[in-house]
C-alpha cells in the first residue's frame, strides 16, 4: 500500500490565501478532543459541573497552540532569535505537541481548581480526548508529506515529493509512513485509556493521566526512531525521545505515588 498525499491545498480563498488540509484537520481534531474529553468526564463525573469543561477548552487549545509553537521555536534558537517575528508566523508550519501537552497541563490544573472540578479527574478525562485527538491530528502530517521516516521498500510507503526530500535523501521516493504508525498507536492507546479511566474512576483518579503519559512516551520513542526530521539532537538522540522518557518516568512515579496513597488511605479507614 502506497500513501501519497493528493495536495497540501484544500482550496483558496483568495489566490494568495490557501486553506491548508493541515489546519482543518488540526481544527477537527481538537474539537473532537474536546467533545470526547466532554463525554468522559460527564459519564464518569456526573455529579460534578461538567458543561465547565466547553469553557475551559477555549483556554486549552489556546495556550497549547502557543505552547507548542513557542516550544518548537525553542527548539531553533538560532533562527527565531534572528527573527523573532517569525514566532507569529503560524501558518508558517512549527509545532511540537510537547510543548502543547506542558502549557494544556498548566491551564487545566488552573481552571480545575478554578471551578473546583478536581485536578486528577479533569487530567483523566483530557487525557481520553488527547490521545483520541492525536490520532486524528498526525493525518495533518500526510497531507504536509512531513514527519515520515528513513527509506522504505516495505508493502506500506509513503511517497514524498522530490521538493520535500531532505538532501541527503533526494534520490529515494519511498519512506516510513511514521504519521500513521502514531496515528494508530496513539487510537489503540485512547481505547486503552478508556478501559483503564472505567476501573479507575472511583479509586485511583489520575492512573488514567499518568497511564496516558507512558504510553504516549512509548509511542514517540518508538516513532522517533524512524524518523529522520527531528527538530534537534542531543548528540544522536532526538529531544523528543528525551523528554518521552521525562514523561515516563514522570507516568510511573504518578502511578505508584497515587496506588500507595489510595492503599493507605483504604487500610486507615478499614
């Protein structure tokens, strides 16, 4: 199976005004995110006020929007520095989802204790929408023919035009279609993370969260070593790796300070 995308270009509204598959399929999957992080803190969490998590969203995909432009930029130092403007370019292409995870955390944990809808329940239920969101999100990648991986003559291939080869893969055509390897990873992790939220609600509230973590750093380690478009590496190892396994680590902590503290609390009042 050959993936080739048919166009960057959804159509124009003016001749200089292209309406970019990127951004719609961007746009569709944040309101999806939403709409089922919505439904999983409703189903799970009826009792408390819910319609919150509409204007909270506003909020969240804002400021992760920023986060992630202004952690990728971070990323490219000696460009943006020059060119600090360009920052404002969002059109232009560059953002990092781990720097829209950083900046969403924040503002949830704010607005949770804003509206007192309680941190580790709306982190589970934005953690469900996440995962489902990112799935449909990396389609957004195709459409760009970006973030693929080295050359591949495997069954399944993406095509990439010759103008969006790096140099020192000009003469290949065939790569790792690395979008759809998290796209698919990332749709098995939000049925996970459904299950999981199912058993955990009542108890242990933020396993889900923290589950969501590991298994997002898993994806993006294993996802990065395919790819050959990292923003920047330390020595040979990509940043997004790094900080996966900050994310990890981070996940497994959660999850074992949350068990012991639940654990302890059932034997007290036993």
């Amino acid at each position: 199976m050959v993936f080739q995308s048919p166009s960057e270009i959804c159509f124009n509204i003016t001749e200089n005004f292209p309406v970019y598959w990127y951004g719609i399929i961007v746009a569709f999957a944040c309101f999806m995110g939403v709409f089922v992080s919505y439904k999983v803190y409703k189903k799970f969490y009826p009792y408390s006020d819910y319609n919150k998590i509409w204007d909270i969203s506003a909020w969240f995909l804002l400021f992760g929007i920023i986060g992630a432009r202004l952690y990728f930029c971070m990323l490219n130092p000696s460009y943006y520095f020059h060119h600090p403007i360009e920052f404002l370019n969002f059109r232009g292409g560059g953002l990092s989802i781990h720097g829209g995870l950083a900046a969403g955390i924040i503002v949830l944990i704010y607005f949770a204790r804003k509206y007192r809808l309680g941190i580790l329940k709306l982190l589970d239920a934005f953690a469900c929408g996440t995962a489902f969101a990112q799935s449909i999100g990396r389609w957004g990648n195709f459409f760009n023919s970006e973030a693929f991986g080295y050359p591949t003559n495997l069954p399944w291939k993406l095509f990439i035009p010759e103008n969006h080869r790096p140099d020192l893969y000009s003469n290949y055509e065939y790569f790792h279609p690395t979008f759809l390897y998290e796209s698919i990873l990332d749709f098995c992790s939000f049925f996970i993370l459904c299950t999981i939220i199912k058993k955990t609600s009542k108890k242990y509230q933020g396993v889900t969260f923290c589950t969501y973590l590991i298994f997002y750093a898993l994806i993006r380690i294993f996802v990065e070593s395919f790819r050959i478009d990292s923003a920047l590496n330390v020595g040979s190892i990509p940043i997004a790796q790094i900080v996966s396994l900050i994310m990890l680590i981070t996940g497994v902590t959660g999850i074992i300070l949350i068990t012991k503290k639940n654990n302890a609390t059932s034997q007290t009042l036993h």
